[in-house]
C-alpha cells in the first residue's frame, strides 16, 4: 500500500470522516498536541520576533501590572511567556503545557534561575488544578486565521475557572480583517488543477490499455477531489502590502474577557463592504489578524502592544496570511464596491479546522458569487 | 501556535508519546486508514505498472486457478485486485475496504459490468462476516521496507477466519533484501545537519541578545531531534543499481501460508554476511523487498509472477527502497565481508511504524558498529 507520511493526504491534518461527531481526546493528542512536542517546531514559534517580541514588550513594557501578581501560562511550550511574566516581576507563574515540552520548559525555567516563581505543570488547562486564582492569563493561542486550532476554547475555559475578578488576558484582544489581494498564485494554482486533471485523463488511458479497466466513473469525484485540493482550500502566503488592492476590512473583534465559549463555538458570520482601490481583477480574498495588549477593563496596560499578521514588506510571521483564492477572479475597477459575507464554521469532522465561505458581489452589478473554502 | 498541517512534526505520522501501549482504534483511523479514503492516493498506487502490472499478471496468467474460485480482496481500495480476479474467472468476489473508498469501489465494479461477481464490503477485516470461506485471499498489504503499515496482521487474520484448507494466498512469500550502497545523500543528510545545528546556535544567540533568555539547556536535546530526523530516519530512495556496492542478502523470507500472528508480530531479528564487491564507502545499507505468486502447496500457480522493488535503473515503484544512513560511512576493499545483525521491531508508540537497529562490522577489522534507525 505505502502511505507516505502519515496524517490525512498530502500531509494534510488527518480526517475522521466515518466518526461521528468530535473526535475522541486520543485522536485529538495524536493529531494536534503531539506537533508541539518537537523543539523544531517550538524553535520555528520562538524565532518568529513579531510574535515572540509582541509577547515580550507586552511583559515588560508593562511591569507594573505583573509586579507581585500571580500569572497563568496556558500551552506555555518551551516556557518562554513563563519566563517574560517572571522576568516582568510576577510573584507566581503557573506553566501549564499538555505534552511532553513541559520538560524542556522546567528546565529552560531552572537554567534562568526561575524555579522558584515559575510552577510547570503538565496537564491539559481543563482538569488541571491550581491552588490559587491568578491576576493575569497569558497565552499564544492563535493559529492560522485565527480560529484555526480552536485553542482560544481552552483559554476561555482558563479565564472561567482560574481568572479572578478584574484579572486580565493577555493579550484581551483580537480582530480578524479580510483584503482583496492581486496574486499570480490565483493562475498558478488553476495551473497546478488543470494539470491534475490532464494527468488524470493520462491515467485513465493507461488503466484501460494495459488492464481493461475504466475508470471514468471516479472521473468527477476526482476533480471534486482536486478542486477541493486546488480551489476550495486556503492558502499560507506571505502577501506585500502592495497586492493588496482594495480596504482591509475588520469583520470580527473579540473581546476576550467577555467572549463566552458559546459564542465562540457559534458559527461566525459577518457581512461588510470593501472598495477596491485598483482597476483589474481581485483574485483573492486574504485573511489575517491581530491581537492588542490592553489588560482589562479594571487593569488596564500601561503601554497598549499590538502583534500584527498584516502583510508586511520585511516578511510574513509564522502564520503568513491565509488567502483564498477566487476561480476565475472577479474583474473590478477603482470605486468599484464588494459587498461580501462570510461564514467560518468548524469542520465537524474536526473541531479544531475550518470552513469558510465567502458570498460576494461587486455592488450593482451581476449577481452575488459563494465560493467556499476550508483551513486544514 | 500554528501547528502547519496535522499529524507528526515534519509531516510524519503522529506519535502518541504520552499514551501507553497501542493507540485506539479511532487514532488508528485517523492516522492510517484515512489516507487511502483519497483516490489521488489511490492514483498513486494504480499507476505504479510494476506493482499492479503484477498483480494483473498474477491473475491472468492463473486463470486455471481462479475460474469458478471464491475470492476475497483484503483492502481492495479502489476495488482493483477484486476487478482482476473477477476477469480471472472467479465465481464470487468478496473485496472489503475500511475507508469510504469502498463506495468508490462499488461504482467502478458496477461499471466493468461485474457487480454480479464482486461484493463490496465497508468494514474491517477482523470484525466483517462472509457467508463463505474463499479459495483464494488476494491482497496488497506491502508498506515500506514490506513491513510498515502492519497490514500482513490484517491478511493473516483473514486467512485463519476465511481461507478454506490448501487456499492459496495471492501473493504467497515475501523476502526483504539489504545490500551496502554508495550514494551521496549521505553527505547532504550530514551537511543539512550540519546546517541546522548553525541554525540552532545563531538562534541561541538571537534569543539571548532580545529577550535575555539562555536556551542552551536545550541544545542537547535539539541536537538528539535532529540527529534523529537526519541520521537515524530511514529514508524514501530511488537508488541506480550501479550504486550497489556489495552483494544483496535475502535476510527474511516469509511464507504466508504457516507464518502465524505471533511470528509476524515478534521482533525480527537476522544475522547474515554482505560481500563487498568495490574498494570505498558503504554510505548505507538499502532495504527492499519483493513478493512472489506461488499459490499454495495444494494450489499452485501456473505461472509464478515476482513483484519485485528492488534497485532498478528505470526508476523505483511507488516503495522506492528504505535506506539506513551510515554517519560516518564504513570505508571498505574490495573483498571485505560486512557481518551485520538486523533487529526490526514495531514501535511502542505506534504499531505500524517500525524501529530498526543493524549492528556490523567490517570482518577482521575494527570493532562493531550500531546504527539505529526509524521508518516513519
């Protein structure tokens, strides 16, 4: 048989698509906690600077609010936000990470000296215990688009069960904005389907010269294979701002210290206009994100600090922009308004993925288009 | 966060570190069977014309042997092999499948005209019932290194729950293969480590120089990930036959009629001498395999067909072989007689994944080597 890799195809995330209904904790550990467990991978977080320094200014530009206070890490990995909270004066700092790094993090926590503030605790942030309540959580929970990985779930749970009253999250805040964007990739990637669909024609031809077998039957469900690989699943990119071609809209702020796990599992819909400010064709929708460090409203931050995933000219963070591409683009000119929906839904087969359809039109003419997309 | 795609770092298969003993079955599921839920996968193995040219061959050069017979496909996929049998003359075909790809199987059975010949059947082997016992169990188990994957396990439990006495097993044997070869990925593995531990100490210095943090407490543990992945990870390779440096040993062979669950499921383990045939290095030692259509004592084939992946100067077969890196390579002469000792052991963590270790030494000079190795 030989199944190169493991995981769902083409390295993609494993589906359970014959479960029903959430996929048990064991399969969840296997498919997701377990690629946090491998220092190369932390390494690749940590040496992300917009992301390991926003954390890092968000500590220490703000010492006053950690002075003495006690602080929650949840998923701290390698520890480092452990240590940034110490470092910026915390009495106490629980660590707590569900896989096997909680090692490398205790004794990355003993090598700067911080045993004695700094608690790590393996466990999972929903039955671990804590003697205490804490003043500030602090976590990076955020993945591609944001909701990928559904990890804020855990940190609402955090603040809900350990968070006193007043107490902040860091960061507090988060906003997810979608740009249209000019890319080559958009013909690249039709490229790449057109391809497939020409190899598959080939190999139809093979299987009935040398086997007598046809296998035009699986035909369509092919293609609907490939688009679904080519067309309908968002893109990591790494955009310049001078692609972007329209306004960035902002079409969903969370407030962390009053967002509840319900309306975060909801389904998230939103609709906004966007203006195009470039004649020629939109070829994507592309999607980013970022989160602001201003405690909450009872301890406010002394100095407010962004971390931004917006596309930037020195380079992309770790999690680039997530674009989903159009098949074909839509032909807009300078003025010209998209009136555009869109829905994210989790993935049944796995919480922890998205579905994302957008519905959009350019405002006055022809009719609204749905393209619909997932984020593996 | 951002975990990039799902299952282990680097796109390997999930480890399930911190669970005891086998996975469940759900993250069995979602690890394995999932892969071949896609039909670009099955594509892949279709137009591998050595390995279904063979199992084509095996069947039509057997008609004798499959005329008014009762089949059973174990893991049919696409429901090719149960399509072959059928063409060969079978009477009746039971062709089970795990994955969804058995409502794929269905529609192409139906459209050779053979659904009814052929029963589709959704479900695992270990728990499916047949009403029948069959003549003849066909079945494409082969992982990488013939052993990854398991899936023998499965083939077995079908012959002993449905094989009638003298049935014939399609294929019948199996040898795996090990010979020295020269080949320069062995220096590029070393240089790409080389590389990455630069990496790593640049980003030690990094991760002082912004945010005061010491991370050297971890570079042993980084060093031991890496060497893992780049030394001790058995590697996909397409390797020329003029890269065979010595002679190949057939260290394993198994006969599918008698080899029991127990024997399969122990730890393989095999001692054997390698002639060196040119002066230089032996970079690594290649592993491959073949199988061979005997059909059984009672029942044998006509005409024996061979399915073989060894080294091949028109390219590998979907296999390839697994090569075992040597860091340092073992200088040898012309002459020299490498004795090596072969463990392969399934893995703790995940069953069908294996660990290797071969421990060798050039005769009469040195002392023993041991080299370990993984096959994700």
């Amino acid at each position: 048989m030989a199944a190169r890799g493991g995981g769902g195809g083409r390295g993609g995330p494993a589906r359970v698509s014959n479960l029903d209904g959430d996929a048990p904790e064991s399969t969840d550990f296997a498919n997701y906690f377990c690629t946090y467990a491998y220092l190369y991978h932390q390494k690749d977080m940590l040496e992300d600077h917009k992301r390991t320094g926003a954390y890092y200014n968000a500590c220490m530009q703000n010492r006053e609010q950690f002075a003495g206070k006690v602080v929650l890490d949840v998923g701290t990995g390698s520890g480092i936000l452990a240590i940034f909270a110490a470092r910026a004066g915390a009495r106490k700092v629980y660590a707590v990470e569900a896989t096997d790094m909680a090692k490398s993090a205790k004794r990355l926590v003993a090598a700067q000296g911080l045993e004695g503030s700094i608690e790590v605790i393996q466990g999972v942030i929903e039955s671990v215990e804590l003697p205490e309540k804490v003043d500030i959580i602090i976590s990076e929970w955020m993945g591609y688009f944001l909701l990928r990985e559904s990890m804020l779930d855990s940190v609402l749970v955090a603040r809900d069960r350990f968070l006193k009253p007043g107490g902040a999250l860091y960061p507090s805040h988060a906003r997810m904005v979608l740009a249209p964007i000019r890319s080559n990739q958009c013909r690249q990637r039709q490229g790449d389907f057109q391809n497939s669909m020409e190899g598959w024609a080939e190999f139809l031809g093979e299987m009935k010269r040398y086997y007598n077998v046809d296998l035009d039957c699986l035909s369509d469900d092919y293609r609907k294979e490939q688009l679904d690989y080519f067309s309908h699943t968002a893109a990591w990119t790494d955009i310049h701002p001078s692609q972007v071609v329209g306004t960035a809209a902002v079409f969903k702020t969370y407030d962390l210290h009053t967002l509840t796990l319900e309306e975060l599992k909801a389904p998230l819909n939103a609709s906004f206009n966007i203006r195009v400010l470039e004649d020629g064709p939109v070829d994507a929708y592309c999607g980013w994100f970022d989160t602001q460090f201003k405690g909450s409203a009872e301890n406010p931050t002394t100095n407010e600090v962004v971390l931004s995933t917006a596309p930037d000219p020195t380079g992309a963070t770790h999690w680039g922009q997530q674009s989903f591409f159009l098949h074909p683009p839509v032909d807009c000119a300078e003025g010209d308004v998209l009136a555009v929906e869109i829905d994210v839904v989790r993935r049944k087969d796995n919480q922890r993925l998205m579905d994302v359809k957008i519905q959009h039109r350019v405002e006055g003419k022809g009719k609204a288009r749905t393209s619909c997309f997932h984020i593996e």
